[in-house]
C-alpha cells in the first residue's frame, strides 16, 4: 500500500508540476528564416543562408538574399540551423521513471519475442519527452527491451497527441542481443575479474537455429498454421525490414557480420563499444553503425582512458557510416554532447553533425524524408543561438517538426523559473 501511494504522490506532483504540452497545430502559412548558419546535416554548410518550408516540405535553402515570396520571416541572424537530431536505439516514451517499476513498460516476459511491438505501448503525455525535445532531438527510435530477441522498433516524432500520430516508420525492424563473449563480475564501483562465457557458443547458435526456422517458414506461402513469431520474422528475408544487432566485442562483431551477410539479412549493428578495433573491416563489408555511450571508461584495463571517446574519428577515417546514440530514455537529451566531445577529440564537425542527423536517419532507412536541409525534404529542423553540440552554448530558440513549431518548454525550466522567481523575491 505504501509502494501505492508513493507513485500516485509521484504522478499527482509532476502533474501539478507542469502540465503536459498540446502538440503543434499544422504549418498554416510559408516560412523562411534568415541569416543563419545553416549546417545541411550532409557535410556542407551555408553562411548567411535562409531556409524556406511550406506545407511541412523544404522548399529553399540557399543563400538569405534570394529567399523572396515567403508570408512569414524570421531573423536569425547569427544563430544556427540543424536538420533536427535523431536519436537511435532510446527507450523514450517507455519508461518514465527508471526506479518505479510501475512507469515502465518496456519488456515483455519470454526470451524470443519478436512479435512484440514496442510502438503500441509509446507515452506521447511522457513529461520527459520534454526536456529531450528542448536539446534538439525531434524524432527517436523506441526500442523494447528484455530477452534475446525482445521484438520490434518503430521511429516516432516526439510531438503528438497519441501513438498513431507520433509513428513516422511503425514497425521498422526487429532487434537481436548477441551473447557476450565474456562476463564481468562485480560492479561499476567494485569490478571483479572478466570470465569467459562457457555458454556463448550454445546461446549463439540458439539464435542461428531460430532465424533457420523463420526462414524455413517464410519460405512457404500458406503455412495451415500460423506462427505469429515467425510471420513478422517474414519481412527480415525479403529485405522489407531490418535487423538491428546488439553487440558489442571485436570478434564477436566479425562473427555477426559474416552471418548476416550468410543470411542476406538488412541488418545494422547497435553498440559496437570495440567498432574501432575492426573499422577496417566494417568498412569492407558495409556495414551500418549505431555507436553507443562513448562518454564512458575503456572496457580493458590496458585501453588508454580516452579510446572510447576516439572511436568516432576512428570510424570516419575508415570510411564507416555511423551515428551516435545514448541508449535509455532521459540521457537522450546529452546526446549531442556525445558528438561535441567526439570533436574535441578529432572528428570533424560536419560529419559529427552528420553522425546525429543523415547518417541516423540513412541507418534508419529514412535518409530520403528526413536527416538533412535539402529541398523536398521534411522541414524538421531547430535554431539553436549557439553551438548546438556545446554544453555551454546550446540554446534551441526554435524547433519545427514537419513545419510545425514546437513547443519547447519542459518541467526542468518550470522549475527553474518558480525557484529563480523564489529567491529572487528574497
């Protein structure tokens, strides 16, 4: 009864806290804004550029003095544009607070479930969803969690009034944990020794027999019975929805990669914490990228302190196409910061800007709606009046998601404004 009204107290006080934000109407007129900085999210960048979207489309970007016939101007003069940052691989929306059980839903019971759909228990009303928006991060991949194959993504925008609304890709591919290779004993504070997992060759071929038999069952038209499994396994051998693989040490990478080429899977890999060790060889095969958590410690005692934050140059100099992640709900609102540190130690802004916005939505099969400032695409973009990857600077003045300007204000400013306006009275 306790644990009850703890988490009603908990919901009653962010309720009256700060109430939840009605998502944008429509764009209702033509826009154009001016004089920014514009930062295409492709590599290249225009001064004192304007960027023009009726309809929620793109429909100039080019330099400010040729940018005519718009109903509505806005001066940014000195700020900068980004196509809006995508974030991969996230539990927004899914879970609101890590520590109460109550507010998460975001594993199913059972090892294999590939049927399970993660999009159908998205919270657009989340009070976290927020304070990610207000960094720059407009549109974000749910992912379940829970089991070897915990089941299917979707790609949401985070500005709707319900589930239907939010989905830009429902259903986009299927999500596969690969065993580790080795555990680790211990914890974060106290780390024991690294021991080899006796079970990985039995567990990773678990998985190999499972995808033989979806296989096997797709390959017949009418099956007399249906295996609910299976039938939304189907689209992963006909290349109509990708498989995202969850793993994370240098052979183990290897292995995967030489499988899902066997199985002529679409697939990407999610976490990679040694991606640097084999650039070379994700390179060669082509492989798509979701770098997960470099703001961390190396994961051998003999690594120099700094190799995960070197991992993202490593990966463009080899010529891999990546983008960055956070992994878990609220963290997402650092994402950007991710990429600002991966600059500092050698990538090039432009492609760091790229890893969060094209090259995300290129490894989530969107690149040709969203990801970049190009004419025809969607106009999904923000204004920030600093460097949007610098903790220091990072103001996002304006948002539009689809040409739709986007509330961005969150509880963490409410609260920031009620106690400023509370001592400042003293």
């Amino acid at each position: 009864m306790k644990n009850i009204i703890l988490i009603i107290g908990i919901f009653l006080f962010q309720t009256s806290l700060f109430a939840q934000q009605t998502p944008a109407k429509n764009q209702s007129e033509s826009i154009v804004v001016k004089g920014v900085t514009a930062h295409l999210g492709n590599g290249k960048v225009i001064k004192d550029a304007a960027i023009g979207f009726d309809n929620g489309k793109i429909t100039y970007v080019g330099p400010a003095s040729g940018a005519t016939g718009f109903s509505k101007t806005i001066d940014a003069s000195g700020k900068h544009a980004y196509p809006g940052f995508i974030a991969p691989n996230t539990q927004i929306g899914l879970s609101e607070i890590d520590a109460v059980r109550a507010t998460r839903d975001n594993w199913e019971v059972g090892d294999l479930t590939p049927n399970v759909r993660s999009i159908i228990a998205y919270n657009t009303d989340s009070r976290v969803t927020p304070t990610i928006r207000s960094n720059g991060i407009l549109l974000a991949q749910i992912v379940p969690r829970g089991g070897t194959i915990p089941g299917v993504s979707s790609l949401v925008e985070l500005d709707a009034w319900n589930w239907e609304d939010a989905a830009y890709v429902t259903d986009d591919g299927i999500h596969v944990h690969w065993p580790n290779r080795f555990q680790r004993t211990g914890w974060w504070g106290d780390p024991g020794p690294t021991k080899k997992n006796d079970k990985y060759k039995k567990n990773t071929d678990k998985i190999k027999q499972y995808f033989k038999e979806a296989k096997a069952y797709a390959a017949g038209s009418a099956p007399s019975e249906k295996n609910l499994k299976f039938e939304v396994m189907r689209d992963l051998f006909n290349g109509k929805r990708k498989t995202f693989i969850h793993v994370d040490d240098a052979v183990a990478i290897q292995e995967v990669v030489l499988w899902a080429e066997e199985q002529k899977l679409d697939f990407v890999l999610i976490g990679v914490e040694d991606a640097a060790l084999v650039a070379d060889f994700l390179a060669e095969h082509k492989v798509k990228v979701v770098l997960t958590n470099v703001q961390r410690l190396p994961d051998r005692q003999d690594e120099d302190i700094d190799q995960p934050f070197l991992a993202p140059k490593a990966l463009a100099e080899a010529g891999v196409t990546f983008c960055f992640s956070m992994g878990g709900g609220w963290e997402q609102r650092n994402l950007m910061f991710q990429a600002g540190q991966a600059v500092a130690y050698g990538l090039d802004y432009e492609k760091a800007i790229q890893a969060l916005t094209l090259n995300t939505a290129e490894v989530l099969g969107v690149g040709d709606r969203v990801g970049s400032l190009e004419k025809g695409k969607d106009a999904t973009l923000i204004i920030s009046s600093g460097d949007a990857l610098d903790m220091r600077t990072n103001h996002i003045e304006l948002a539009f998601i689809r040409g739709k300007e986007i509330d961005l204000d969150n509880k963490q400013k409410a609260l920031y404004r009620k106690f400023k306006g509370k001592y400042d009275g003293e």
